[in-house]
C-alpha cells in the first residue's frame, strides 16, 4: 500500500501539468495485432484520458494487412523497405486499417469508458496529401538503381485540425487510421508515423508518443544499460551527427528532431508490448523509454 501510495504522489505533479495538453499517441501494428498487450495499453490511455489528458490516437497496420493479403492471394510487394500500393493492396488498407484494426481499437476503448471516435485522414480533409512521384532508387535487394511507382502512396501536404479539436473539446478521443485523401477525392495510403507527427506539429501537442517494441533509443542494442531516457534537442541532434546509435533508429530520430523544431514539445519512444510502460513514461521521473525534449531556450 505504501509503495502504491508512493507512486501517486510522484504522479500528481505530472497530471496536474498535462491536464488540457494534448498527446498524440501512435500505435506499432506489433501493440494492435497482440490482444494482451492492446488491452494493456488501452488501460493505460483510459487513464490519461479520464485524468484530464486529450489524446488522439494514430495507427497503421501492415502487418494485418500482409496476413490479409495473404489470405485472399494478393501479391505485395515492397522496395526498400517500402511498400508499393497498388489498386488491390490500397483496398485491402481501407479494409484493414479503417475497418477491422479501427472497430477493434474502439471496442475496447468504449469498454473501458472512453468515448472515442474512429476516424481516417480522408475524414474531413484531416489529411490532404499527394500521390508520390515516381522515384529513381538503388534497389537493396539488387544493387540495380531503377525506377519505381509506389502507386497510391501519399506524402502529407497539410493537415487540417477543425474535426479534430471540435472532437477533443467534447472530451472524445480521436482514433485515426493511416489513409489521407487529396481535394481531387483520391485514396492514399500513408506511413502512420508520419500522420501522427504532422497532426502532432499541427495541433502543437505537447506530446508524440511513438510506441514500438523497444524500450527507446540505445547507444549499443546489445547493451540494456546504454539506453537514454532523456535527450535534449541539442544532445538528440549531436547524437544523429555522429550516428552515434543504431542505423535503424537514424530516420526516426530525424523525424523526431524536425517535429521538435515545428513546435511539439516532446517526443518519446517506449515500448508498446510492455505493461504500463505509457503510465511509467508519463507519470514517473525515471520513465521508461527515451524522451527528447525541446527547451524553451532552445
């Protein structure tokens, strides 16, 4: 009991800090295709919201889709790293991300007292976007620099806030799947977090929360104690000079500092698959992932 009642303490300062601010919270598909470890997290963001917090949830889900797209006999295929959206697989993404992953997400948010509201970026014009242009790359797979036609790929050109913020005013919780739309009624499928990070920089959140299946950013993976939990603007940004981390990580650490710079406040990588790992970074001085941070005299 004592212990519990520890921890209380060390959170009033937090809630009274980030009630009214909003947090932008998006989901890994690794969180949304695990029961256990969804309804876990859900918990965690019934309770920011019921303490006074205003989130707005983002997700994807490529690894669903894959198995959907296995399962009916769609081909994919992927360069680099990215996926190339073709008329069958963009149809299997608003199935998938706006239609099963979406319904499920809201399910156990109603059941645990939340008034949420799914949602895509087509809804409204949240997210206006263009169709990628061809790009001429180096293929990883080949070593052969060719020409490739992601198909209904989208690069964010705006967000609008309006359905948004009227949403957060009523005290709901936005859910929203990684589609955006263009003014010409196109359909595109977009990575998730870089949705999440533009409605962040538009809605000047005070948080991006990235949950991934990691518990943040280490200096050396193999090492558990390398991990950083706090990085200022300026430490984050010596750190992606010198590449002093994981190549893997190098591109998100680059999103991250160019949000920062638009005016988030913060933003933090924790790991989605553990209990209470949200709860722990918000709440708690020693947290549990990495956060980077923007001073204000940065």
């Amino acid at each position: 009991m004592e212990a519990h009642l520890d921890q209380l303490k060390q959170a009033l300062p937090y809630i009274r800090r980030f009630r009214d601010k909003i947090f932008v919270v998006k989901l890994s598909g690794r969180v949304t295709e695990d029961p256990t470890a969804w309804e876990a997290l859900a918990e965690d963001i019934a309770l920011c919201h019921q303490v006074g917090i205003r989130v707005v949830i983002v997700h994807g889900g490529g690894k669903q889709m894959e198995q959907l797209a296995k399962e009916m006999g769609v081909p994919q295929q992927v360069v680099n790293g990215r996926r190339i959206t073709d008329d069958a697989t963009l149809r299997l993404a608003m199935m998938t991300f706006a239609g099963l992953i979406n319904t499920q997400i809201l399910a156990t948010l109603q059941s645990l007292g939340v008034d949420a509201v799914g949602l895509s970026g087509v809804d409204a014009g949240i997210v206006l976007a263009r169709r990628r242009p061809v790009q001429r790359l180096v293929d990883r797979d080949t070593g052969e620099e060719r020409e490739v036609d992601f198909g209904h790929v989208g690069d964010v050109e705006r967000v609008q806030t309006g359905l948004l913020e009227t949403l957060l005013d009523k005290h709901y919780v936005p859910v929203i799947a990684s589609l955006g739309g263009s003014t010409k009624g196109e359909i595109f499928n977009i990575n998730a977090d870089t949705i999440a990070a533009e409605i962040a920089v538009a809605l000047q959140a005070e948080k991006l929360i990235l949950l991934s299946n990691t518990d943040g950013i280490y200096r050396d993976l193999q090492d558990p104690t390398s991990r950083f939990s706090h990085l200022s603007f300026a430490e984050a940004g010596a750190l992606y000079e010198a590449q002093g981390i994981g190549a893997g990580m190098l591109p998100k650490l680059k999103a991250i500092l160019s949000l920062l710079q638009r005016g988030v406040r913060s933003a933090h990588i924790i790991n989605g698959l553990r209990p209470q790992a949200l709860l722990q970074e918000v709440f708690t001085d020693h947290g549990s992932g990495t956060m980077i941070y923007r001073e204000a005299d940065e």
